[in-house]
C-alpha cells in the first residue's frame, strides 16, 4: 500500500466531517485540526504550503501529522508524522485517510 499519493476518495465518506477545534501553532506554522468523521476522531498538523521535503507531506496533501483513532475502541487506525508510522487498518480507514488528504488543508485554509 503506498499512502504518499493522491487518491480520490470514496463516494459518501466525510458526510459527517466535524471540525472540533483548530489552533494556529506559535512556531513553525501550520495549523492543529482535531475533529471526528465516520466513527473516529482525528488530529492533523495541515499547511497552506507544500512541505519542503515532499516525504514529511501525507501525498500532495499540506498534511505532515495525521492520526485517526477508533472512537468505539480507541485503537489507533492510522498515523502519519512525517511518514508512514501505522498503516490505515481497513478500506474504510483508508478512504477517511484519503478524504482528508483530499481537502482538509483547503478546507482549513479556504483555498
């Protein structure tokens, strides 16, 4: 599985994206989203820019950090930091990855 690409996500997911807090970091930019979609809760360090270093960005994405825990069990379901640390642990966890790689970073900086 490669997850630094562009994919296009699955029809439907994100229906019930809910952005819960965002924080503008002090230093180094970036902005902090933690929200909940499709029965997990997420955080993600997101950019207005592309990384410097294309391998520290989750595809063509402005993600650098990206966790997704099950809200059920809260077993972690994925997680980016720079790279790949835990793989997306289903399809669908892969199609949440894939919706917010899409469209998070546009939706917080209204690109």
């Amino acid at each position: 599985m490669t997850t630094n690409r562009k994919r296009t996500p699955a029809a439907g997911v994100g229906d019930d994206l809910r952005i819960t807090k965002t924080e503008r970091r002090a230093s180094g930019g970036g902005t902090w989203v933690i929200g909940a979609i499709a029965g997990y809760r997420f955080n993600g360090l997101v950019f207005p820019e592309h990384a410097e270093c294309p391998d520290y960005e989750l595809g063509d994405s402005r993600i650098s950090k990206l966790w997704l825990q099950r809200i059920a069990d809260r077993a972690t379901a994925f997680n980016w930091d720079r790279g790949l640390d835990i793989p997306a642990a289903s399809k669908q966890v892969q199609a949440v990855v894939d919706f917010l790689a899409a469209g998070l970073a546009d939706l917080i900086y209204h690109a």
